[in-house]
C-alpha cells in the first residue's frame, strides 16, 4: 500500500532541519543525520518527506527490533554447501543502497547494532562472517536518525558518528500553530488535493537538489577556507578528526545548493551550525 506522505515544503518552519536533509540529499559524504527534538515537532514527518528527493526516491527504514541478519544479511549456506557459491541473501542495507536508511527512535537501537551501521555507512562497506564463510558488500546509503531527548540520549563516540545534527525548534508562534493546525487537517481531509497544491514547490525543491548534485563533483574547497574550518573546529574544542570532514563536506553541499564551485567562509559557518553543535566539548582548564 503507498501511503502519500506529507510534501515536504508544506512542513512550517523548521528551516534548519530542511537545509541539513538538503546537505545530505546532495552529498552523502556530509555524513549521518541525526535529528533531536520533543514529540510533535515534525521529525519524522520531515525526514519521510525527503524521501522523494533521494537518488532512488524511497528510503529504507531500520525498525527497533531488527536483527542483525535482517540488517546485514546473512551467507545463503544451502548454496555453499550445496553448489560451492558464496551467496549473500540480501538484508536492510543492500536495499537502503543510494538512499536514506531512517532510523526513528535512534536512541532505543541497541548500540552495537547503530555503532556497526553507522560504521559501515562510513566505511562504504561491511564484512559478513558466518560459519567460517566470509562475505564482503559494498554499501551507500545516508543514516537518518531521530530522537527525542527526553527518552535518552546517545553516548558521545555515538553521536560523534553522526555527521551532522539538528535541534528542532517547538514552535510558539500562535499564528504559526494555527497555520501548522489547518496544513494537517487539509492534508487529513483530502491528501491528493493538498499536495497537488504543493507541487510546483516540491518540484522546485527537486530541480534545486539535482543541479546542486551535478555541480557538486566541480565544487573546490580552497586552501585558505581548508584552515578556516580547521580553525573553526578548533575554537569549538572538538575531539579527533571527524569534524574536518564533514564540516567540509557539508560545506561543499551549501556552496552547490547556492549555485557556487566554490566553497566560501559563509558555507563553513552555516556547516558548522550542523557539524560541531553535537561534538563541542569544554577547554582543558
């Protein structure tokens, strides 16, 4: 059964959140999403609105109780036994391949499992070893974490996995929950109608996607703006290396969505909104 799922420019605010999705629906290299906030503020609503604007143009969820042979996959030993092949029965990450792997609940996933998907998402690959048979898959897909705060958090080398995270903003504004009120109930009542009223927004959201994609491979990161996300990563007191990358990464995705083949100081500071926010940690007195 398709379920239509709620346009994505449609969602009221939450601006920051858009941009982030942006970032990794244009490079995936920008890393793991991993997205915070309060029950009722849009989460999941936001990242299976994305959906549409992947390479594939679904997404793949990973559910709570997922097994690892589910997730992974598992050696089909009936044919190595049998015909001598090595055989891979297939599991969640082989079809999460160029798309988003969702993870609602992020924070209730057992960690070693989230730990190993977020590693081979990095890695680009995963080894499978089972009964002596060893199997070895190249992956592609873009975590896509979400969580509420007020059920757990993740420990820091996990959140670190994360490229970059958002905060979602409660709303306040009464006019803006009025707006938000009517957009779902008219979604509610007639869910062709209401996004056939958002069509040209999402197909201008698409067209924006797909050139900022085919200008990203000509995006240059020059070496005056390499030192100043350096010394933007240091201010913030950050651990280990990971932040670099994706703050670059990332900041290569905002220059492309901006129309540039270059990246500036403006693209690094906004970058830097969603890559060290989760990673900044007190100076050593």
């Amino acid at each position: 059964m398709n379920i239509p799922h709620y346009p994505l420019t449609a969602v009221v605010g939450q601006e920051h959140a858009k941009r982030a999705l942006a970032a990794v629906l244009v490079n995936p290299r920008a890393g793991a999403l991993l997205i915070s906030g309060t029950s009722g503020t849009a989460k999941s609503v936001l990242v299976r609105a994305a959906a549409p604007f992947t390479v594939t143009g679904r997404m793949a969820e990973l559910p709570l109780g997922a097994s690892e042979d589910m997730i992974f996959g598992t050696i089909d030993m009936e044919a190595a036994l049998q015909q001598g092949e090595r055989r891979l029965r297939h599991g969640l990450l082989h079809r999460a391949r160029n798309t988003f792997l969702y993870m609602d609940e992020v924070n209730l996933l057992r960690e070693d499992i989230l730990s190993t998907v977020l590693k081979c998402a990095e890695d680009r690959f995963f080894r499978l070893e089972r009964d002596g048979l060893s199997f070895t898959e190249e992956v592609s897909y873009t975590p896509v974490g979400t969580m509420d705060p007020a059920e757990g958090t993740l420990r820091p080398t996990l959140l670190d996995a994360f490229g970059l995270f958002v905060s979602m903003e409660d709303v306040t504004d009464p006019a803006q929950r009025g707006e938000i009120a009517a957009r779902v109930l008219a979604f509610e009542r007639d869910p062709a109608a209401f996004r056939a009223s958002y069509a040209a927004q999402e197909e201008e959201f698409a067209a924006a996607i797909c050139r900022a994609r085919e200008l990203l491979p000509r995006v240059a990161v020059p070496s005056a703006i390499l030192h100043f996300a350096a010394a933007c990563v240091l201010r913030a007191h950050c651990v280990g290396n990971h932040a670099e990358i994706y703050l670059i990464e990332a900041a290569r995705a905002l220059a492309a969505l901006a129309g540039r083949a270059f990246v500036m100081p403006v693209d690094v500071e906004e970058a830097a909104e969603f890559v060290l926010v989760h990673r900044m940690s007190r100076p050593k007195e």
